[in-house]
C-alpha cells in the first residue's frame, strides 16, 4: 500500500511567510464534518526529533487556537504539522459510505530535515506537503463499477482540494505523487485511457 501526497513549492519562502501559508492551507482543506478533532504539533530540527509543543483541538472551528500554538515557533529549523480526517467513500466489504479517512498536512522550514529525499531529485524540498494516506482510495478499479463511481467521487474531490490550493497560495510548482514513486496524475490518466 503506497501512500499518496501533495507537495507544494511556495514562492518566496521564509519561516515569517511560512506560517501564513500554512494556516490558509489548513483554512482551505475540507477537514471532517464526522470526526473534526485535530492534533497540531510542531518539530524543531528533525522530523524525528520529539515534538516541541502538541495541542489537540476539537474541532475545524478552533483554528485561532491552532495559529496560536504554531506562532510561538517561527523559526529556520522547525516544521509545522496538523493532522486530522477529511470524508472520502470508502468500503467496508459490504457497502459504500462517507468515513473519515486520516490526513496530515506538512510545512517545512527552509533548515528542518524530513529524514526523507524531496519528491523530485536533486531539486528543494517542498515548502507544504499533504500525506492523504493510501493510494487506493483514488485508485479505481475498472472491473467493479460501484468502486469505479466511488472512487472517482474521491478523485474528484482530491482536484476540488488541489484547485482550491492554487487559487488560494503563490506556488511556484506543484506535484501530486505517490509512494512508489512518479506522478499520480499521470498515472490517473493512463487508467482512464484503458
């Protein structure tokens, strides 16, 4: 099981700058209605460093709490994380429903290490990156058409979210891939043309 994510290049990053874009991709990201509870946390160093400072919130509407925690850590070296669920249809063996599935949003300051290479070689590492979790939820499987339409529900709102993100920040580039490896898009257009 791969896991799909969002990487996002900012234009003119800085640790100030960083914190705003990061609040108006966590503004902008459809979190869930069936289990709206957040963790924010923030890192300094490593991403495998404990955490400096982790807040739980119990709900989407607690964002000027989440923007008060990660404020008082505006630095070079640090990175910025929120996690939470947004609602996609999901399976589970019998029928199709919406369910919360986990989300993790990322912000990485210019001198904080992920401990993992960027998602393009020999290029910097992105600034903002979204983990939506498994793959498979937006993978379709022809051969079944309930999981075909659910899933292409899913895709659909992955391209609502990756939409509403260019409208809303000043990117320089973006790329939505997967685990294995490559570009997710390409690989959504080569099973839509099978």
């Amino acid at each position: 099981m791969d896991r799909l994510y969002l990487s996002l290049w900012l234009k003119s990053p800085s640790p100030l700058i960083l914190h705003e874009r990061f609040m108006t991709m966590a503004r902008t990201f459809p979190f869930s209605v069936l289990r709206p509870n957040l963790i924010a946390t923030v890192r300094a160093v490593s991403s495998i460093e404990a955490p400096l400072q982790e807040q739980a919130v119990e709900s989407v509407e607690a964002m000027d709490t989440i923007r008060e925690v990660l404020d008082a850590w505006r630095a070079s070296d640090t990175s910025l994380e929120l996690e939470g669920s947004w609602d996609l249809f999901q399976s589970n063996g019998l029928d199709w429903a919406l369910r919360p599935a986990r989300v993790h949003l990322f912000a990485y300051a210019a001198q904080f290490d992920p401990d993992e290479p960027p998602p393009i070689p020999g290029t910097r590492r992105e600034d903002l990156r979204i983990d939506f979790g498994n793959e498979l939820l937006f993978l379709p499987a022809t051969e079944a058409p309930a999981h075909f339409r659910m899933t292409a529900q899913n895709i659909r709102s992955l391209l609502k979210l990756v939409s509403d993100l260019e409208a809303a920040l000043p990117l320089e580039r973006r790329l939505l891939w997967s685990e294995s490896g490559g570009n997710f898009a390409e690989r959504l257009a080569d099973l839509a043309a099978e």
